[in-house]
C-alpha cells in the first residue's frame, strides 16, 4: 500500500512538473507572438497527449494568424 502511494505521488509530481513545463512554453510563444514572431511555435515533441493537443492547437491559431497577417499585406 505504501509503495503504491508513493508511485502515486511519483506521477503527481513528474504531471505537475510536465505542466508547468508546458506553460513555460506557451508563454515564451505566445510572449514571440505578441512582439509579432510569427514564425515561433510551441515543440511538443515528448509531450502528453492532452498537453501536445494544446500545443497544436496553439501552433494553429498563430499559423492562422500569420495567414491572416500575409493576406492584408
């Protein structure tokens, strides 16, 4: 019992890290974005799924944006 909490508490942590991992790294992009980066996007390579789906999606609404930004060129 006592070992599986503590795999329990293991997943927790290393989650928790991933997590905050990931949010570094949307707010570096968004941060590139926002100073008009349009090329940058967020690597999720090694990513969880529910994470890397964030990730992609946040990689499409800049690559959209930067359509959008070529088109009113």
């Amino acid at each position: 019992m006592v070992n599986s909490l503590q795999n329990k508490i293991e997943e927790l942590e290393k989650r928790e890290t991933e997590q905050a991992n990931a949010i570094k790294s949307f707010s570096e992009i968004l941060g590139k974005v926002m100073r008009g980066d349009m090329s940058a996007r967020i690597d999720t390579t090694g990513w969880n799924e529910e994470l890397a789906a964030i990730g992609v999606s946040i990689n499409a609404l800049i690559e959209n944006l930067e359509f959008e930004k070529k088109e009113k060129s």
